[in-house]
C-alpha cells in the first residue's frame, strides 16, 4: 500500500526549499503527499529556531500533533530543521512521542529512519554536518505541480558571526556548491518550465568554487564578489532560456563593485535586491559584529542603485538589540528613509541559546521593542505606498505564476523588482508560465493590479476555457 507524508513547514526561505528536497527523498521513495495531516503515515515539521517566536510555534504544533500520534497506530512523526539541529536528543526528551529528530544535513537519512521507526526502532536524533563531503540535494522540476519559479542552493551554512544570530550554529560552517552542479540544476529546471530562479545562501555573495576553499573561514577572508559575479554570468551564459535571475541573501560587505557590474551587464539579473542591513547605528552594528558602518552600507546601496536605475530595496531590520537607545533607533529611521526601502522584514531582538549577544545583558524592555516596531513599520509602509503608487499608470514586465487566490478569474505574477500583480488576462487566455506585459491600473497595500492587452475590466464571471499562451 501507497505511504502518505505531510510536511509542515515554518521559517525562511531556506526552509521551504529544504521541504521540498525532504518531499522529494519521501517521493523517490514511493511515497505521495496527504491532503492532510490527519491522513499521513508520516508527518514531517520542518522546523525554524532564528526568533522565539517560531520555537513556540513548533512546540504548540508539537501539542497539537500529539492526539494524532496516539491515536493512530504506525504513524511516524519526525522534526527537522533548526530546531532538530540545535536541540537534537534534548527534544526527544522534552516531547517523547517524537520518533526522529532529523538535522538539515541528514534529509537523504529519513526514509531509511522512517523504515526503522515503523518497525519498532526506539526514537532517534541524527544531527550531523557533512563537513567532509558536503551534499546538496539536486532540485527537480515537479511534474504534479510545475513551477515558474524556483530555489537553487549555492551554498550552505555561515562564517559570519553576527552575535544575535543562531543560524552558524544550527546550519553549520560554510560550504560551497560546484559551479557545474549549479549551472546543471538550474538548466534541469528551466529544461522543465522553470522561468525565474533565485540562488539561496545564507551569505549568498560570498560564493566561490569548492575547489578554491582555503582553509580560512570565510568571515576571516577579505571581501570578494567576484567570485560569485563570475557565477552569475555563467549562469546568464549556459542557461540561456533563462528569464530571471535572482539571489538572496547578499551579505553588504560583500556587495563590492565586480558584483555591481554584474548588476549591469546582464538583463537577467533583477532589479531588486534584498539586502539585510539589521541596524543604522555604527555602535550597535559594532556590537552585532555586522563589520559595516551604516555609511558603508549606504555607499553601496546607492552606488548599485546609480548604476543600475530603477533598481529597489528591501532589507531586514532587528528592533531593540541590547543596549539599542532612541537615538540609535532613530538612526535605523534615517538609514531606512534614506536607502529608501520599499520593504522591510523588521524583527523585535529575541535572545537566542549559544549566541553571544546573550553576554551583552542591558535588554531593551518588551513595550519600548513593540514601540519602536510600531514607529519602523509605520515608516516602511509609507515608503511602500509611495513607490506602489507610482507604478499605476505604468507598463511592467510580469511573470504570471498561476491564477490568483480565490475565485477572482485573474492571475497572479511579479514584476522584475518582485512586486506582486494581480492582472485580468484576455478573454479565454491562461498566461501562466510566461512574461506579460500589464498596465497597472491600482496600487493595493502590498500589491498592485493591472490588465494584459486585450483585457477588458471587469473579468467575466463564466469561467473561460484555457488556452495555453505563447511567449510574449
Ligand atoms: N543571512 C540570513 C539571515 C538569516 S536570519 C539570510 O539569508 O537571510 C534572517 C533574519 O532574521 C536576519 O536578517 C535578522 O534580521 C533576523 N534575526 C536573526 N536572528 C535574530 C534574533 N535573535 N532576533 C531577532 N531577529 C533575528
Ligand atoms: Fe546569521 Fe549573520 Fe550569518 S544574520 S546567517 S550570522 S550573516
């Protein structure tokens, strides 16, 4: 008989790539996917430790897991992800119906574990980096489900030591994928239907080829994105079918001119970049040990930017870092109105075990953090407004993903610097897949709308027959 998995995932983008490389070990392994937890034979949390906040998410979905597991007899429920790695058999303690604890590197273990489990294995935690010979799974394209859009990692882990964060610890030291590895994932999914691709690292521009590792960790080595610029043309330059290309997440200090070049020569690159500065006071950048000052920062946001108009930003920002004073907030304020961001993720700082921020004491207390969260949220909305509101009346290049969420007849895509665009297709046409050109007609909080030539306003509520559309 036919298993079924389910898979839950929480956090970054990293997570949601990694889920599917878990979904895809399950799948070679005969198994298909549940509609619903309640359903599977093997319920997987793919689990995410960088704030506290997702850490009680998880054990509240743990409790909530619990009937379940009891109930039926033979289930398998395994964690994995972050919090897997960072707690390892200290979880199979604190919630002793877990049957394995699985870290990020050991997803090609789970369906031999699984096997065990079943047939009566007592639980397990296998949370071991592959340091030696590092893996990377290979992304494939989805026959059940096809993609436009799709993840390809470059590299994994972080030498960086940003005193807040806990990702070195739990993802590990960095390493480095082959460029040909690279290139023939990528070129599989475009091969496939794949549109747009956006290379994933945790210090994404830090990249260079394995085989050029030295044995000092990458923090300690001096700024170089050339490396990675070198990538990205080879990327433009054997994958030729390739619309769009993007990255995340680019550390600033590695953000230097070969990269910005890039930016300029090759169309495929996007014009948008997220770029996490966390904080825009020099002080306690210091103290996060981020290695810029906010000038720095600045200079090199704007130099992109000049040299490759019409480009935006995003960034992540960290509220209320120990010591964090107004007048420090208010230089994040500064920072943020003039980089001119057109978003934010903004973060309240929550300490984390083994980092050392946690030596640093002199906490910010919870109601000045949510206040300053307010004020920065208030700011970034504003800005996003502003630039949303500019594009209506505009032309835009968007890449449709499939049809809009509820039963609106229209579809929904991106612009190249990721704006999101609900747009009215012509009579009887299924854009999904390909590039099409949109006027934009209203500007939302956080999305825009627009008509394809030849739309007419309002969509008509029988539902047109699909046709497949050509490339535009
Ligand atoms: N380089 C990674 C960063 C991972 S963590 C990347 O590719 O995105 C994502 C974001 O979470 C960070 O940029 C930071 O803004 C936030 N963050 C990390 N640790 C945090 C903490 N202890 N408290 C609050 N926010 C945190
Ligand atoms: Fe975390 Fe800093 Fe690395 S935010 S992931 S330690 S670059």
């Amino acid at each position: 008989i036919m298993k079924r998995y389910f898979v839950q995932t929480f956090g970054c983008q990293m997570n949601v790539h990694d889920s599917r490389r878990i979904e895809e070990v399950l799948r070679a392994q005969g198994y298909r996917e549940a509609e619903e937890p309640s359903l599977a034979d093997l319920l997987v949390v793919n689990t995410c430790s960088v704030r506290e906040k997702a850490e009680h998410k998880l054990m509240s979905l743990l409790g909530t897991l619990r009937p379940l597991k009891e109930q039926k007899r033979g289930i398998v429920l395994a964690v994995a992800g972050c919090v897997a790695q960072q707690e390892g058999e200290k979880l199979l303690k604190k919630a002793p119906f877990v049957d394995l604890v699985l870290g990020p590197d050991n997803i090609p273990e789970l369906p031999a574990l699984v096997q065990q489990a079943e047939q009566g294995a007592p639980p397990v935690a296998r949370t071991v980096f592959d340091m030696e010979d590092p893996q990377f799974l290979k992304a494939s394209p989805r026959a059940d489900r096809p993609e436009v859009s799709a993840f390809v990692t470059v590299m994994k882990g972080c030498d960086e030591r940003c005193t807040f964060c806990i990702v070195p610890y739990t993802r590990g030291s960095e390493r480095y994928r082959s460029a040909d590895e690279i290139v023939g994932e990528i070129a599989g999914l475009v091969a496939g239907g794949v549109r747009e691709i956006t290379l994933l690292g945790q210090t994404v521009n830090s990249w260079h080829p394995p085989e050029e590792a030295d044995l000092k960790p990458s923090s300690r080595r001096a700024p170089s994105s050339s490396q990675f610029a070198g990538l990205l043309r080879r990327i433009v330059r054997e994958v030729p079918d390739l619309a769009r290309l993007r990255y995340t997440s680019p550390h600033p200090r590695h953000l230097t001119d070969p990269l910005i070049q890039a930016h300029v020569e090759l169309p495929q690159l996007c014009t948008h970049l997220h770029l996490p500065v966390q904080s825009g006071s020099d002080r306690i950048l210091r103290q996060m040990a981020r290695r810029y000052t906010a000038q720095e920062y600045i200079s090199r946001a704007k130099a992109l930017m000049a040299a490759k108009p019409g480009l935006t930003m995003s960034t992540d920002i960290i509220v209320g870092f120990p010591g964090e004073t107004e007048e420090d907030f208010q230089q994040t304020l500064r920072l943020v109105e003039e980089v001119g961001f057109v978003a934010a993720f903004c973060f309240k700082y929550s300490p984390r075990p083994y980092t050392p921020a946690l030596k640093l004491g002199d906490e910010v207390g919870e109601d000045v953090k949510d206040e300053r969260l307010a004020r920065l949220f208030a700011l970034v909305e504003k800005q996003q407004q502003k630039h949303l509101a500019t594009l209506v009346g505009t032309e835009q290049q968007v890449l449709i993903e499939g049809p809009s969420p509820g039963d609106t007849g229209r579809f929904t895509g991106r612009t190249e610097r990721n704006e999101i665009v609900h747009v009215i297709a012509a009579e009887g046409v299924d854009p999904t897949g390909t590039l099409v050109r949109a006027s934009i007609d209203e500007a939302f909080r956080h999305s825009l709308s627009g008509l394809m030539p030849g739309a007419s306003t309002p969509p008509s509520p029988s539902k047109p027959a699909r046709k497949q559309l050509t490339v535009v």
